[in-house]
C-alpha cells in the first residue's frame, strides 16, 4: 500500500524529481553568490543562503511525511479492526463492504489502475484501493482484470 501511495496515481514525474531540481537550483545559486563579488555581496551570503534554503526545505516536507506515515498506519488500523472485508466490482461500480464500513462508487471516481507487481492499485477520486494478485477470482488473471476496469470505465 505504501508502494501504491508513493505512485501518487499523477501521470508525470514524481515530486521529488521536482524537488531534486530545486535543490540544484539552490545549491547554484549559493555557489555564484560565494564567486561573484561584483554584487557586492561576501562570500557568507551564499553559505547563509544556502544553509537556510535547506533548512526551510527540510521544515517543509517533515510534516508531509510524517502525515503521509500517519494516514496509512491509520487506514492499515481501521482495516484490521473491522475483520477484513469484501470488494465487488463490476460494470455498476464498486462496492467495499465491512463490519463497520460500507461505501460505494461509481466509475465516474476511477481515475486509473496500475500493476504493483503482486497486487493492483485503483486510484479513485480521493482514494485508493488495493487488490492483491491472490485476492482475484479463479482464472482471472492481473492483466484481465486491469483491462476490464478500463472497459467498465469507458462504458
């Protein structure tokens, strides 16, 4: 689950590509602010910038972490503690049902599956779903069952 969560379910690259490109940025920044001294700036300033932009960037992505951990712990939790459940899925939508939790979805909040290897994660609209490999109907196979989330959508 934690594997699908990283994915993000976003076509694209992932953040911390993004994140590694400011981090170059920045470390840039700061190596012309400690060469050029006809901006009448010291050498310091580049040290102090760039020690602050790490920081700062540090302070930033702690609490999206630690709340990203928390949100899965809590979801792994709630799913041991109503017994296991069961997940029909089918052209009217999906349907997870519980001791405690019943929901349903139309394909409307499908936005796309993918292959985790032992398992498939559907990205719905706010959520995610995971269907583990073994968890699949006699005879159905990971690349069926993927192609017909994509007809039940598009019908």
């Amino acid at each position: 689950m934690s594997r699908a969560i990283a994915l993000g379910g976003r076509e694209g690259w992932p953040l911390w590509v993004f994140m590694l490109i400011g981090f170059g940025l920045v470390i840039g920044i700061c190596a012309m602010l400690i060469h050029i001294d006809d901006w009448g700036l010291p050498p310091e300033a580049g040290l102090f910038f760039g020690v602050g932009a790490v920081f700062w960037a540090g302070l930033t992505m702690l609490p999206f972490i630690w709340g990203r951990r928390r949100d899965l712990e809590m979801a792994l939790r709630l799913q041991d503690g109503d017994g296991g459940y069961t997940l029909r899925i089918g052209p009217e939508g999906i349907v997870q049902a519980g001791q405690r939790v019943r929901w349903q979805g139309s394909w409307a909040l499908f936005e796309e599956a993918r292959d985790l290897g032992n398992a498939t994660a559907i990205f719905m609209a706010g959520g995610l779903i995971m269907v583990p490999d073994k968890a699949l109907p006699e005879g159905v196979r990971p690349e069926e069952f993927r192609a017909r989330l994509e007809r039940w959508r598009a019908a």
